[in-house]
C-alpha cells in the first residue's frame, strides 16, 4: 500500500506520527507536507496528495489542517477525489463504508495525535460497502 500525505502549518507533527506509524507497519509513503510550523498555504500540499491518489500513484491519501476544511474543500475539486472530513475513527470508518472516501481530511486543531493515528488506521482498513452507496458515490462528480 502507498499513501500520499500533505499537511499546512497546524499539522506537521500530526504527520510525522502518522508517517512513523505508517511506517512501522511497511506502508510506503509519499510525503507533500511541510515540516516547518511557519504559516504555509495549504493548497500548495494538497494538490500533490489529490494528484497522487486520483491518478493512481498512492491508494490513499491523508491531509491535515487546523480545522480540516480548507483542505477537504481543496481535494474535493480534483475529480476521481473523495476526501472526508473526519474527527473520530466511526466517522472515518463511514466515510470508508458509505462514501467510498479515499481522503482523509484531519482537523489536527480539534484531535489528539494518538486519535487521529486512530482514525487512519481505521480508514486503511475499512471497505467501500458498495451496494445501494454505490448509486450514490456514483452520482458525486459534476
């Protein structure tokens, strides 16, 4: 498995456990964040991750923000991209099941590090239903 991550300034230590973690569990991950916690804008980190999920170079991708929106909100006009915003490992596990989301948008201002590994490992290991959400996700793109 390969996952594409990018963070702004509200996450790179969000990242660095998540990519340690990763990691540690022979997962392959392409790394678009900043490392530093001098303000950055978050689209310049995000594109990559949706240009590397959308067209096939990562499985996934995880993103991080402050509040996680303005990176979901910038992921989600790539098409191909369902990225979720999420803030508790049953939301991401939904958004797995029901959306076939394959983003994971984290809020790093309103989740713990160790919640938030949570989260991702969650949305790794949940599958897309399919079935009646498939009509569904069928109908996302413009």
């Amino acid at each position: 498995m390969k996952i594409a991550i990018g963070n702004d300034h509200a996450g790179p230590d969000y990242k660095q456990a998540i990519v340690k973690h990763l990691e540690s569990k022979g997962i392959e991950v392409i790394n678009h964040g900043t490392d530093s916690f001098d303000s950055v804008d978050y689209p310049d980190f995000v594109h990559p991750v949706a240009n590397d999920v959308a067209n096939g170079t990562a499985d996934f991708g995880i993103i991080i923000c402050g509040s996680g929106n303005g990176v979901a909100m910038t992921a989600n006009k790539h098409q191909k991209i369902r990225a979720a915003l999420c803030w508790t490992k049953e939301i991401s596990a939904l958004a797995r099941q029901h959306n076939d989301a394959n983003i994971i948008s984290i809020p790093a201002r309103f989740t713990a590090i160790p919640q938030a590994v949570e989260m991702v490992d969650t949305f790794l290991n949940t599958t897309f239903e399919g079935g009646r959400h498939q009509n569904r996700v069928n109908k996302i793109p413009c």
